[in-house]
C-alpha cells in the first residue's frame, strides 16, 4: 500500500505533502492506538499511523486490542502516549 509523508509525536500525526518513496505489507498492530507495524519496500519495519496507509481498511485486518497492562504503563493522566516515528 503506498504511504503518505507523516510525522507522528506520540500523540498527534501530520500529514505532510506527497508520498514516502516506499510501500508497505501491514504485519501487526503495536500497542499504540491506529499505529501498525509494516513491512516495507525498501526492507524495512517501520511503525506507521494507519491514517498515513492510502486505503488502510480496519474491516482487513485484526481488530486493534489495547492491553490493560499497556494501558496503564503507556498511560498519562488519561492519554497514550506512543513512540514518535515519521515517514
């Protein structure tokens, strides 16, 4: 699936202009909510904001299930935090 430029802080994405200069095969969810593992084009795994995975379908793949201990660790004052990643 192609992929658009993004930028993820953990808590928020952006979108940026144009596409990354690779493909990706969704592999697994993380414990970050809407962030996948992807295998990508260019041999890489990357985590990725299935907001930046042009035609991303939840409906195909594994519902997304967050873990209470992942919750509690990833978890301030009510809000995950994640891991940054970018295109």
């Amino acid at each position: 699936m192609k992929v658009l430029k993004f930028t993820y802080n953990g808590i928020t994405g952006k979108l940026g202009p144009g596409a990354a200069d690779y493909e990706a095969e969704f592999l697994k969810w993380t414990d970050d909510p809407g962030i996948g593992v992807f295998s990508c084009s260019d041999g890489k795994e990357r985590k990725i904001p299935t907001c930046a995975v042009v035609g991303f379908n939840d409906d195909d793949f594994p519902k997304q299930e967050l873990s209470k201990e992942a919750l509690r660790q990833r978890s301030v004052f009510g809000i995950i935090l994640g891991e940054p990643c970018h295109s």
